[in-house]
C-alpha cells in the first residue's frame, strides 16, 4: 500500500498514520518529522529550513524534494504512509514523476477535512516525544503518566511551531495551497475525502473502512 495524507495542520495526519501504519505494517513518512530530525542534526539542510519552520511558512519545493526523494526511493518495496507531504502542486507532480519512473505509484489519497473550530484545541494541548516522535494530546490522547511518554518515559514537550501566531500563518499557508493540491488529486481517481472532525477513535474507524473497501474492493 502506498498512500499519502492531506489535510491542515493539526487534522491528525500524524495521528492516524500511526494507527495505519501500525494496521497495515506500513513506513510512516512524516515530512514534518524529517524536517525536525534535520534541523536538529545541524546539517546543512537542516540550517536552510530552520527559518521557514519557526515562521510557519513552506520548506522550498526544491529542497523539500532533495530531503523527501532519496528516503522514499530508500524505501524500495516497503508500503508507506506519506503524511504532510506533498503541500504544492510542484511537490505533488514531483512525487507522481518518480514514483511512475520507480513503478510504484501512490494507491490512495486522503484528504482530512476538519471543523476548523476544533484545531486550535488541538494546538493547544498537543505534546510530542522528542525522542520518538510519539504525538499526545493533553485531553483527547493523554500518556499514562502526565507529562511522559509512553514509550519511552521521556518528559513530553510542546512543539516550538505550535505557538498562537505560528499556527496562525500554517493554518493559512494551508488555505493558499490546499485547492489545487485537492483538485490534482481529485482529477486522478483514488482520491476520498475523511471527515476528521470526530474523536481519534472515530476517525481512525473511518479511515481503516475506507481503507478495506478500497484495497479489498
Ligand atoms: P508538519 O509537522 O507536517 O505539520 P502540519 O502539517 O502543520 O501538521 P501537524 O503535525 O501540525 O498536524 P497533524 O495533522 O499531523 O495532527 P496531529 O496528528 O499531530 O509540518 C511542520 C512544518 O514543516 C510546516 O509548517 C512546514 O514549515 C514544514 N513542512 C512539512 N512538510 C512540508 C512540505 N511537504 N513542504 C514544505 N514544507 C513542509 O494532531 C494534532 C493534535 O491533536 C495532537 O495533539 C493529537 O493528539 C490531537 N488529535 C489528533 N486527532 C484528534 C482527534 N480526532 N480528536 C482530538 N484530538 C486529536
């Protein structure tokens, strides 16, 4: 399987890619996860992003492509979920290029659609694990123990892009791009739309019955 999810910032991409991954036995790409790891290994493309992440604004197509293109060709026949990328059409016809040049195209896209009065609770008590990535949120998804992973037991810290005026600028960002990325994908087929909206749970049902429909027919 090879799917890719789109949807603003804070639909739960991240989350629900967990869950199918963990369903299907698929590789999670986060692009934002990614990005993350590359800034804080200080490598060059690391230094180039740290700007346009802090400011909520997009990683350029370029770079996003260099950084995205050689982890899914490492990927070889492993399905994945591809979550937060692409955002751009030049991402998305990119990503079409060298997954028909590889043979592997993408099999199904989701599309989050989210009451947008829900997101900035969503924002708010969000806290991840900076050491494996695991995503909580404080009321809807919270660790066993207050403040630590799960996992790991590390202490859960807030993203530094979940700020009030950051989120803004994605959420936004997100608005400027998002129709014709939906519409390149709408005119391709495989394409279905996930009310988001409701409690993980919920939407995790949803996603896993549109997922065996589609795949098993
Ligand atoms: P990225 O990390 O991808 O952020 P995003 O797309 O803005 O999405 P989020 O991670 O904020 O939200 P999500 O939909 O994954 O929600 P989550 O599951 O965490 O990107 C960060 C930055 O990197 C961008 O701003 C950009 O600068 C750059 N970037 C990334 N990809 C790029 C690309 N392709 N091109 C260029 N630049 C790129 O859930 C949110 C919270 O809500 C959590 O606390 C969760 O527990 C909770 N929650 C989830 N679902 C529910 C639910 N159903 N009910 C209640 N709570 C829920």
């Amino acid at each position: 399987m090879r799917i890719a999810l789109l949807g603003p910032p804070g639909s739960g991409k991240g989350t629900q890619a967990a869950r199918i991954c963990e369903a299907f036995k698929l590789v999670h790409m986060s692009s934002g996860d990614i990005l993350r790891a590359e800034k804080i290994s200080g490598s060059v493309n690391g230094r180039k992003i740290r700007d346009f992440m802090a400011n909520g604004m997009l990683v350029p197509d370029d770079l996003m492509m260099s950084i995205m293109r050689e982890r899914i060709i490492k990927l070889g026949d492993c399905g994945f979920v591809l979550d937060g990328f692409p955002r751009t059409i030049v991402q998305a016809e990119a990503l079409n290029r060298m997954l028909f040049e590889l043979q592997r195209p993408l099999m199904l896209v989701l599309n989050f659609v989210v009451d947008p009065t829900v997101l900035q609770r969503r924002f708010e008590g969000r806290r991840i694990c900076p050491a494996c990535l695991s995503v909580y949120h404080v009321d809807s998804n919270p660790p066993q123990t207050p403040g630590l992973c799960d996992n790991d037991q590390e202490p859960l810290i807030t993203r530094e892009d979940d700020r009030h005026d950051v989120v803004q600028k994605r959420i936004q960002t997100y608005q400027e791009t998002m129709a014709p990325l939906v519409a390149f994908y709408a005119q391709m087929g495989n394409f279905k739309t996930v009310d988001a909206s409701g409690a993980i749970p919920e939407v995790t049902k949803v996603v896993l019955e549109k997922m065996h429909r589609h795949f098993e027919g």
